[in-house]
C-alpha cells in the first residue's frame, strides 16, 4: 500500500511538470515576453524628450515589472525609481468614484437618487438638470456642462465656493444627452462624499483607501509630494528646450485630480480594481459597486481610427474599450507638467501604470507595446502612428494660425483712454479679472495667472502668456452712457463669451464712504430718506413704495436695483458735504436737497 501511495504522488508529480509549468518556468516565460522592453522605453523617451518615466505592470496577482527611467530632476541627475512622486492628475477620478461605491455599500448613497437629497444646496443654470441630476451622473460626464476649466484653473477659491458657483455656468448641451468631459462634476462628487461621510474627501480617501491598500507614499497636494524625499519636478518644451515649470496647486479640484503617486504604490490600485475589491481576503468595496464602476455609462466616442481599437464609452471614473479584442479599462491624467496613464485588462487579468513628468502621448504608446507583448500579439508601431497624428495636429495648428488674423481690423484705435480699461470685472461664475495700466501697457490677472494685453482692433485686445502659450481676445464694450461697463473672454469654447462686469470701485462698498449720504431728502414736496442697511448697503425708502437698494456705479453714482433706466448721483459741495441728489428717470431727470 506505501509502494502503491509513493507512486500515485510520483505520477502526479510528474504530470504537474507537463501539464503546469513550475512557477519560475511562467516567471521565465513573463521575463521573455518583456526582454527588450526597457530599451524600447529608453528610445521613446529621448525621442520624445520626456525627462522621467516610471513604469509597473501587473499579471495574475503580482508585479512582474516595475522601473524607473530618466531623471526626476535634470539639473541634479536624480533618477526615476518606482517609488518617485509624480502627479496622477484624472487618474484620480477612479478613486473619487470608488469612494461613491462605498458609500453606496453603506446603503448611506444611492447611484440614483438625487444628487440634492445629499446636498439641498445643489443647483445649475439647468433647473431640471439640478432636480434629477444623481452621484451616478457626477461621474461619467454626461451633466450637459461643458469643460469650464478656466472657471477652476489656478483659483483661489474654496471647494465649496466652486460648488455654489455651478449654477452660474452655462451648459452647452441638453442632460444626459451627450459626452463632455467635466472636472468640476468630479469635485461635486467628492465634495458630497465629504458632506455625507462627515469628513472631507481627501480623509474619506485616506483612510478606506490608501490606509488598507498601503499606499503610504500617495497624497493629495503637491505641496506633500515637495516635502518627499523622492519626487519628480515637472517639464515642458519651450522652444525646443525642456525646460522646468512651476509645480501647478489643484488642491481644490482635487477629487478630479489632485492625488500624487508613484508606481509602487499604483500598482496596488490596479490589484485591487482587477480583484474584484479585494486585497487578500478582505473585501474593500464590494464587487457588485465595482462592477458598475468599471461598467459603461455613457458613449464617449463614435468613430473608430485604428482597427486594434473599439468604440469607447465611459464607467464612471474609467474610460471602456477593447484592444485587439479584449476588454481594456483605462483612464489618463494630466496637469501642468505630468502625464500618466493606469490601464486595466480585466479578463486578462493585467494591468499597467505610466507615470512621466512632462506632457506628453507617450503613455499609451508604452502601454499598448506592454499588451501586445504579453498577450503574444504582434508589436504594432504605435509610435510610428503616434508621430504620423502629432504631425497632422501640427500642420491643422498652423492652418489656424494662418486664419487667426483674418478677419483683424488694421490702423484702428481704442474709443477710451487706457486707464478707462482699467479695473475689476466680475462674473458670478468665474470670479474676477483685474486690469491695471503700467507704463503704456495694460495688464490682466485672472486667477493670479497674469496676461499681457496687446490691442487688437477698436475695443478689442489680446490676452498673452507666452508660458502658457495662450492667446484670447478680449472684448469691452460699454453701456448707455458710453462708459466702460464690461469685458467678454472665450474662456470656455462650447458656450457663449463669459461677461464679466465692472465691479464699483472698492470705497464704494465701504462704510466711511456710504453713511454721508444717509439722510433725509426733498423731492417735488414728498420726503425720502437714504439710509445704510449693514456696513456696505444704501437703500433708497419712498413713501408708499418698496425699498429700493442702491448699486455702486462709479463716482457718486448709484443704480437701482432691478429698475432699469433708474440712478441716483449724489452733488457734493468744496467740503465734500452732500447738498443734493440728481434722479434719474426714463422719463427725465429729478433734484432732491438734502435736509440739514
């Protein structure tokens, strides 16, 4: 019986070593699907010039290839190594996405029940959109907002300010009906995730995320990835020149994109998205929500360029396509910079990371090179496409550059003397942009990103950041008493200019400057009364009337508000007393004395 049990294990040994390769014959035979690989990123990042590049791909449960290449810092010769710092950018919304998910499985979340049952305050420009919009419309770009980046872009304003400002934008497209891509509906997303879970994002992500995944290198800030002892700066090319950029603070975006990571630490995300919510045998978020996360909501693209490819849509947080025939599952990112790339193949059970610190189309050439060469396939020149389209974009540039002047009026002039340009012009939605004069030049800010201003024709001049490498027109025009009274910016292609008008000046809204006008006054035998509501508030009482209150205008000069046609400008004497108001009326214009 012994003999008999010895032979019976013998067998099986031996069958096992036909039937299933040892583990190191399958590590082998993952090394020889990969040899050449490293040389085949070295190329294209000195081709491309991209200064770092750091790399980890994962099959069957583990990491099988994680590297580093380039540098980090040019100047200092500081290489990439797997546990460098780079920003993720959109590559943040899985994650933002995910914390929905678990929400969801908390039962504290529904994907589709209305976003206002989470947040009473919520509201769009679109009313029926803001009543039926859901944590499941947040996340897969279908809000009928277009981008609005320039809204967000280098603010200075709070997470909350940018929420309550979303009912000032102007959607371009009816709800639900098409695809545009929208950050500020991933900051809402994580901002209710904040709200319900009675934290803010960044913990809620910390602690049910990071924490059990060991991601103990990510953060949220670049600030923190400046503090680390091993980060990536970030690149771009100037003139045929890399040169370094500032690092770009997107905190407040940031559960559109603000998390920063490195290879070793993304490697762990991607195992926990292709184990269906699972590190080893603990579940952490269920299998259920992340199948609907990595599920298609919403058609992104109808057309097909290459034949490897397949129409796309979006989950939510995650772009969904096949690649030669299986089922890819990806999202980039990208900010001022940094590019990165993390790619899923589920039923293959692989996955990948691209991780550079400069702009760049690079990452899915990397990425899709990795595929072929894993899944056995011929290698497409990815690359050689790649470049064939980068041309293509180039030449339809030029094309409009060619255009951009065409229709230019030559020889003109301003209607105003520069200082008249000069000043503050808000918008309700993207803030306030400030033009100043210095020497014979204006000058605009805009989200502390400074412009110089160049007059194109009439009242129309030219905004330009050559770090940037930006130009728009902007538009002045001027109301019924031919004072400069706004300024019009292209800041978001899909809709109208964004309006943005002049705001009083500053003493207007103070009280030092108000409260001598406070009073009684004659007006054709009936007795008004001015008086300051407040520190910063006049309003206007007429027996047997409503109170009307008194908008700053410009000197002296109040509007009415809600009245059209309707102004008070208030006569001051050599002391600077006031003796009298002028009434301006549609039908004429009205003196009322001060009383002592």
């Amino acid at each position: 019986m012994k003999k008999r049990l010895i032979s019976i294990v013998c067998l099986i040994l031996f069958v096992s070593l036909f039937i299933f390769p040892p583990l190191q014959a399958q590590e082998k035979a993952k090394e020889e699907s990969l040899k050449g690989y490293s040389e085949f990123i070295n190329e294209l990042i000195k081709e491309w010039k991209i200064p770092g590049l750091a790399i980890s791909i994962v099959k069957d449960g583990k990491v099988i290839f994680s590297e580093g290449f380039g540098f980090r810092d040019i100047k200092k010769g500081l290489k990439v190594t797997p546990r460098t710092l780079f920003a993720i950018g959109s590559c943040s919304k899985a994650f933002t996405a995910t914390t929905v998910g678990l929400l969801v499985d908390e039962d504290k979340v529904d994907w589709d029940k209305p976003v206002r049952e989470y947040l009473p305050s919520f509201k769009l420009e679109d009313s029926f959109a803001s009543e039926r919009m859901t944590p499941r419309d947040l996340v897969c770009h279908r809000s009928g907002l277009p981008r609005h980046d320039l809204m967000w872009y280098n603010s200075s304003a709070s997470r909350k300010e940018l929420f309550d400002r979303l009912r000032y934008l102007e959607p371009s497209r009816d709800f639900r009906t098409t695809y545009q891509y929208q950050n500020l509906k991933f900051l809402t997303a994580g901002y209710l995730v904040g709200q319900v879970a009675k934290t803010s994002w960044e913990e809620f992500v910390q602690e049910r995320i990071f924490d059990p995944l060991g991601m103990n290198d990510s953060n949220f800030s670049v600030e923190d990835s400046k503090k680390a002892p091993d980060f990536a700066l970030p690149y771009a090319e100037r003139k045929e020149k890399i040169v370094e950029i500032p690092f770009r603070n997107i905190d407040t975006i940031g559960p559109a994109g603000s998390i920063n990571s490195n290879v070793t630490d993304m490697a762990k995300w991607v195992l926990l998205n292709l184990n269906k919510g699972k590190v080893g045998e603990k579940q952490i978020i269920s299998e259920a929500s992340l199948k609907q996360i990595h599920s298609p909501q919403m058609l992104s693209s109808q057309s097909i360029r290459y034949d490897e490819l397949f129409y796309s849509s979006y989950g939510m947080g995650w772009g969904i396509t096949a690649y030669r025939g299986h089922l890819m599952v990806s999202h980039g990112g990208g900010i001022d910079g940094f590019s990165a790339l993390v790619s899923l193949m589920p039923r293959d059970n692989m996955g990948i990371v691209i991780l550079t610190n400069k702009g760049n189309p690079i990452t899915s050439i990397v990425a899709y090179n990795a595929y072929d060469r894993l899944l056995g396939l011929d290698q497409v020149d990815w690359n050689k496409r790649t470049r064939e389209r980068m041309d293509e974009a180039e030449k339809e540039a030029e094309k409009a550059k060619e255009k951009k002047d065409k229709d230019r009026k030559l020889n003109t002039k301003p209607s105003h003397p520069f200082e008249d340009y000069t000043g503050d012009f808000e918008h309700p939605g993207y803030g306030v942009v400030s033009i100043t004069k210095e020497g014979n030049q204006l000058k605009g800010v805009y989200n502390s990103i400074e412009f110089a201003m160049k007059h194109y024709h009439y009242d129309v001049f030219e905004f330009l950041n050559e770090l940037m490498n930006t130009s728009m027109k902007v538009s002045y025009s001027t109301d019924v008493k031919g004072n400069i009274h706004s300024l019009a910016i292209k800041l978001e292609r899909a809709v109208k200019e964004i309006v943005f008008t002049r705001m009083p000046p500053k003493k207007m809204k103070e009280k030092s400057f108000l409260e001598k006008f406070a009073g009684e006054y004659e007006l054709e035998g009936t007795t008004v009364k001015i008086h300051l509501k407040g520190k910063d508030t006049l309003f206007l009482s007429v027996p047997g009337q409503p109170e009307y209150e008194l908008i700053p205008y410009r000197g002296t000069e109040f509007y009415l508000k809600n009245l059209d046609g309707f102004s008070i400008e208030f006569i001051l004497d050599e002391s600077g007393a006031v003796t009298e108001a002028k009434v301006v009326q549609p039908n004429g214009t009205l003196t009322a004395k001060k009383k002592k």
